[in-house]
C-alpha cells in the first residue's frame, strides 16, 4: 500500500503543527515525522514549515536549533521541497517589519509588511476569502479560482509578481500564495480549510513523490 512521501513537519517551538498533522494523517500519510533533527529532515521527501505568532519569535527559535543552516543545506543545495504555511511563508521572506526589524531565509526576496487596509477592513484578516489563481503550480492541480481558504493574520507578503501563484483580495490585493523553484508558501490555513484544504494537500504531496 502506497503511504504517501516522507513528510517531516519542522519541530522550532512554535506553529500549527498538531492540527496540521491531524489533517495529513486524516488523507492517510503515514510516513509522517514532527521534528527539527537533521536525520529526520535529511530522510523526508518534502518539508512542512507551519507557524503563528510573531516573526521574530519565530526566526530566533529557527536559529536557536541550527535549522536555518539546516534548512538552507536541503532547500536550497539539495532542492528539497518546502511548503511555508501562514507564519511559515512569511520566514521565506528578506525581511520582516512585525514589531521592529528582523531578517528572514531569504529563499523568495520580499518583505513582510504591517496590512494597511481601506476604511471598514479589521486587522487581522480572520475568515473565509475566496482565491485567485495566477500560475500554475501544484498546489492547486485540484482546484480552480474562487476556491475558499481561511485565513488569519496582520502581516502579509510584498514580492515581486512572478513569485505569486495566487492573491485574494482584502480592500487590498494580498498574495495569498507564493512559489520560487521546489519553494512553495500559503498565507492560509489549509489545515483549518475544511475539503479545500485537504484537495490542496493532497494535490501538492501527490506532486512529490
């Protein structure tokens, strides 16, 4: 019986693992590993960076355990492939202005930036906001445009277009996904969004293996 790629879901001390772990084992992947040990990493066929909270919490727990060089060594030499969910696509970012300055990996240049928004927009951007798909990538082999995904967050993701596989629109046009080369991001939640998010993983992991 086919189980899927090995996945391993990046262990830094912060983020949505457990739920996104719930999900995957739900589409039944077995071969399924929460860690930050090169071994495990080193074994996986794709990578999961998840995440919320702050960008620089976050960025500082990824290199108090080495996984900066790490990471760097199996994305970026060995072209392993990466899906940042939420905060987790943010850290691909140069940079990131939450609460001061702070660095990121650097993988897909862009900054993350404070959401301005016209009158009558809250901050955070919580709920449901329908999609539209700029380029063709594995993440959405299964879906189309209009597809819904739940969202949550303050900050988002300034790139350069070619980078951007998908936006929605907020008062704003927010990137809602972003790819470089075997480096993919979501600025939602598919693990909180319901069917659709389950065709996405399904969809990208299908395109892994």
């Amino acid at each position: 019986m086919n189980q899927g790629p090995r996945i391993c879901i990046i262990d830094y001390g912060v983020g949505n693992t457990e739920s996104v772990s719930n999900a995957l084992q739900y589409l039944g992947y077995k071969k399924l590993v929460l860690s930050d040990q090169y071994h495990e990493i080193e074994k996986a066929d794709v990578l999961i960076l998840p995440g919320v909270g702050a960008f620089g919490e976050a960025k500082k727990n990824l290199d108090a355990r080495n996984l900066v060089d790490i990471l760097n060594e199996f994305v970026l030499v060995k072209k392993k492939t990466i899906l940042g969910i939420c905060l987790g696509m943010q850290l691909l970012a140069t940079n990131s202005e939450e609460n001061g300055f702070h660095s990121g990996l650097n993988w897909i240049p862009g900054k993350v930036k404070k959401l301005s928004l016209p009158e009558g927009y809250l901050i955070p951007h919580v709920g449901w906001n329908s999609i539209e798909i700029t380029k063709e990538t594995p993440l959405y082999n299964k879906l189309h445009s209009g597809s819904n995904f739940y969202f949550d967050h303050s900050f988002h993701y300034e790139c350069e277009k070619q980078y951007i596989s998908a936006h929605c629109n907020y008062g704003i046009q927010i990137a809602a996904s972003v790819q470089k080369d075997n480096i993919f991001g979501v600025q939602f939640h598919p693990e909180k969004s319901q069917n659709v998010g389950l065709k996405l993983f399904r969809s990208f992991f299908n395109s892994v293996v």
